[in-house]
C-alpha cells in the first residue's frame, strides 16, 4: 500500500512498501530436456562486456585468435556506461612519477582523449584520475571491438553452461533468436557476479567472512548547478539532518561526484546508495533499483534547498546501479589484504594499482579506506572522521614507501575449471583486497592479462600451463609497465 501526502508543491508517495514477491523454494517445474543449437564456435568466449570485458576481448583478437564477446545491454561499457561511473584512477604509483598501468586502458584513454571526452585531474594534465563521457565510452569501446576483430552478440543473456569434469564444454546464451550455445577452448568470466564460474557449479566466496557486501550505488547527472553551489561536505552534511520520507531512515550514502565534461554547470552524482543488498539475487537487485530511484526523488527534493543548487535538473540516471561486490571466485591464489598493503611481489604478476582499499560500510553512512602509505581513515556514521596507521607505527611515523601492489594471474584461475579464466571483481581475493582491485582500472588490467593468457591457452586449452614468465613478457610487449620482479 503507498499513500500521498502533498509536502509545500510536492507531492510525496510513501512508504515504500515490499513491492517483490515472495520466493518459492518449495516448488518447482520440470524443464523438458532439448538440443540446443550451436551458434558459433571460437577459440575465445568472453562473458560480459564492461571494462574487464572489453580488454579480454581485445588481447585475445589482437593476438590472432577468433573471439566471441557476450553482453546483455545493447552497449558495451559495464559500470562505466550502464552504470555511469565516469571516474578511471591514476595509471601512476603513489610516487607520482612512476607510471604503474598501461597497455589497453591507458589506449582506451588516448582514445578519449582524440575525443575530447576526457579529463585528468592533476594540474599536469597527466598523473591524476581521469573523469570520462560514460556516452563517448560507448564509441570508443565498439570501436577497440570492431578495430580488433572481435565478434559481438549484444542484447544477449548468459544463462548457463555444460560441464565435462574440470572443462567447460559449451556455455547457453539467450536473445531474441531463442537459446542457443557459443562453444569455446577456453571461456572468461567478466560478468563481475562470477555467473559462469557459479553456473558450473563452483562454490565462491559473497562479502566478508560474516557475509556483509559493500552497498551498491546509484549515479545520475544533474545540470544548473551554478558555480559557487555549496560543496560535497555542505550537501552531505544537510542530507543527514533529515530522514527520508520513503523509509524514515538516516540517508546512508557517502557522496561523491565529478564534474561535467562538456557543462561546467553539469556534475555525476553517486549520491544514492542503498544497504543490505545481495547483487547477485533478482529479488535484492529488484530492491535496489525502485529503492534508489526513491531516494533519489527525496534527495532531489533536498538538493533543491542548497545555495546554487535551487534550479538543477536531471539529465539522466544510470541504466542500472552500481555494484560493488557480490560473488568473488575461489582462486588457485587469493589475494589478500595484507598483500594489498605490504605491496608483496609475486612471480606471476599481471596487474598493478594504487588505489586504496575502499570499503563502503554495508549497514549505513560509513566508509574505510587504507592506503599504500600506512594511513588509514574512516567516516563514521554519525560523520565524525577518525584516522590513524594500520601498520602500527605513531601517527607521525614517515609513511610507507610501497610504489603499488600486484596481482598474480593466479587469481584469474578458478580453482577446479582448466579452461576458464576470471577477470574483474569477481576474481580471486578477499573481501578487504577487493575493495582495492575492484574499480574500473584495475579491472582493465585484469582483462587485458586474461584475454592475453586464453590466447596464449586457446589450442592446449588448459590455463594452468601456460609459462607466467611469458605471460608477463608478452603483457611487457603491449605496453604494460609491470615492475621487475
């Protein structure tokens, strides 16, 4: 049941009452058995077509081998188009100077930036995050499909897979055509939720070891914010002072933002976010959804009542919200926090970043972020900020001098498939790892070393045996600035 209420000019519904249905799980159908036909075969099949996605794709065509890329959207992009998180980090090391990732995302940039669709931060034009068009995103990566000689299916459902042992035979897909089958040598999940990896059968690993999930997020663009319009702080600050009509709880989000490409008086909010959400289930996903839309029409409400803000509109909200963590794979190697923190080496590198352990707090406001420098800081529910050292030292200990940490291509190889290999968030790591590993250039870089290793594996199909130390010399070769080992 909803009800109306007429607040001043705005007419507000709520409360926002249960509004999915109620699971069966006593009750099911028999699904009569049938031949399923091949559409195609290919060395290489990759499963979701986001940032991961398109960078595995890419390595392996550009490697010479056929691929097929599998995405539900009639776009490719992931978080970074369906999802409107338009903010790629630093290809630089905490020096600043050292640059740490290259190879494919840095091209996807220089492609942007031919475009006019980007923008770094620093004041050197250079070592700073970068804030992208999510639109252009979207010529870019059908171009970098297109130029590689990648074979798409878009508006296309994975939905499941046929097993032989420790091998995928062929993985179900379907569209518009009906349910058909890719057949691969060797198939990549970047489907962030592990889908293929849980299809088969495998056990994962969901949040952290009491089961709490990183909340997701919904972005949206607003336009007419005037230039002196009050700051992040000012407007979080006013937004925790008043509960939300549709729910009478504390609005939980941490806000951030970026400024328009092309409007100085447009910005990318991620201004919603909603707690206790299992991504990966239909029902909680379906939650999430309506409930961001609601608490965006309530913070719109407030928004309004910011200096400079009075006359902002919506220019559109994200196609889908933003997931940070569900399913993670159980990996030949699981990456931890502490690898995360102490930069430790390994011989199968493939991977390196920056940016910092972030863990958005699952139950309300808060969030944690650890850096390579030994610091640590968190904003509390109730908005007070408290910082320290996670290394033990004092506060006024010199910080830490760990240039990035790496990833070992172990963590892309589910622990009993052979010709299977992960890449982006739900490859092989730890709850607190993840909230590092996960934004969109470090998937990039996931996907490229996935897509180069399946090419590498496509006629022995077995990812286990191919040499990391060619691996790595061959990612080297594509302008991927691993660091000696």
């Amino acid at each position: 049941m909803t009800f109306a209420i007429n607040r001043g000019e705005f007419e507000v519904e709520f409360p926002l009452g249960s509004f999915v249905p109620e699971r069966d799980g006593a009750k099911t159908v028999a699904e009569p058995a049938r031949r399923i036909p091949v559409l195609t075969e290919c060395d290489v099949a990759v499963f979701g077509g986001g940032p991961a996605g398109v960078c595995a794709a890419a390595a392996a065509a550009r490697d010479g081998k056929r691929v097929v890329l599998v995405e539900r959207y009639g776009f490719l992009g992931g978080m970074a188009t369906a999802a409107n998180v338009n903010l790629l980090h630093s290809l630089y090391g905490t020096d600043g100077k050292t640059k740490i990732i290259g190879g494919l995302p840095e091209e996807i940039i220089r492609r942007l930036q031919r475009r006019g669709a980007v923008r770094n931060h620093a004041t050197d034009g250079r070592t700073g995050p970068w804030t992208i068009c999510s639109e252009t995103v979207k010529f870019v990566f059908d171009d970098l499909m297109i130029g590689s000689g990648v074979k798409l299916l878009l508006h296309t459902t994975f939905v499941d897979v046929l097993r032989d042992g420790r091998r995928i035979k062929a993985a179900v897909i379907e569209g518009k055509s009906g349910r058909e089958a890719v057949v691969a040598d060797v198939y990549i999940d970047c489907t962030g939720d592990a889908d293929l990896v849980r299809r088969a059968g495998l056990e994962t690993q969901s949040g952290s070891a009491d089961g709490r999930r990183q909340p997701p997020s919904l972005c949206f663009r607003l336009a007419g914010i005037k230039p002196d319009a009050a700051k992040e702080n000012a407007i979080q600050d006013e937004l925790a002072k008043t509960p939300m009509d549709y729910n009478g709880q504390r609005y939980s989000n941490f806000l951030w933002s970026t400024a328009g490409i092309w409007d100085s008086g447009e910005m990318m909010l991620s201004g919603v976010r909603v707690p206790h959400i299992n991504a990966a289930d239909t029902l909680d996903l379906t939650r999430a959804e309506i409930e961001g839309r609601y608490q965006l029409r309530w913070l719109m409400d407030r928004i309004k009542t910011m200096p400079g803000w009075e006359n902002v509109h919506l220019v559109d909200i994200a196609t889908q919200i933003g997931v940070r963590e569900t399913h993670r794979i159980i990996a030949d190697h699981q990456l931890t926090r502490e690898e995360v923190l102490e930069g430790v080496a390994f011989e199968d590198t493939i991977a390196q970043g920056a940016y910092p352990i972030d863990i958005h707090c699952p139950d309300g406001l808060g969030i944690r972020f650890e850096r390579l420098d030994g610091g640590w800081k968190r904003i509390n529910d109730d908005g007070s900020v408290e910082q320290g050292r996670w290394d033990g030292q004092p506060a006024d200990a010199p910080p830490r001098d760990t240039l990035c940490y790496q990833v070992p291509y172990r963590c892309l190889i589910p622990r009993d498939l052979d010709n299977v290999l992960v890449a982006g968030r739900c490859c092989g790591a730890d709850h607190e790892s993840t909230g590092a590993i996960r934004v969109m250039i470090n998937c990039m870089q996931l996907g490229q070393a996935a897509g180069t290793a399946a090419a590498m594996t496509a006629r022995d199909r077995n990812v286990r045996r191919i040499d990391s130390g060619t691996l790595r010399k061959n990612l080297i070769a594509a302008d991927v600035p691993l660091q000696p080992i």
